[in-house]
C-alpha cells in the first residue's frame, strides 16, 4: 500500500465503501479474517484510517459491521483502534 506511505487519506471512499468498510464487509460475509486481510486493516489502521466514520451506503461504519455480524475477532481490533484514538 505505497499510497499510504504518501500520505494518502486512509478514510477515502472508493466508489461506495470506504477501504475498513470494505475489508469488513468481505470478512463478515464468509470471507473471513486471513493473515493477509488483518495485515491490510492493521496497516490502514496503523496510517490513521477511522474504523467508526460512515460510508455511502446503509452499511454503516467498519465497526457497525462488525458488531451486526457478531465477528468478536474484528470487533475487537475495530475497538482497540477506536480506544487509542
């Protein structure tokens, strides 16, 4: 993720969902958590992205989807995130 490494806004929606959303969305919905979608939330997280701001959908926040999912093992890291801030 190089953009990142530009500074590149971490929070900027795609075409709808913003990239924390994303990732949590396809986890939730039998993706599941892998080594290497753990390492992308985590380097997200890591370059300031928000796991509570909202997209452009009803989904809601990275954290919402989490949470209405029941995945405790993404709810927790979303938490964490949102505690340090």
């Amino acid at each position: 993720m190089k953009f990142l490494d530009l500074h590149a806004d971490p929070d900027q929606p795609g075409s709808i969902f913003r990239p924390l959303t994303r990732l949590a969305f396809e986890i939730t919905k039998g993706g599941g958590m892998s080594a290497e979608r753990r390492a992308m939330i985590t380097l997200l997280l890591r370059h300031g992205a928000d796991p509570a701001l909202s997209d452009k959908t009803e989904n809601g926040s990275a954290i919402e989807v989490a949470r209405r999912s029941g995945n405790t093992e993404l709810l927790a890291l979303l938490t964490r995130a949102v505690q340090r801030r």
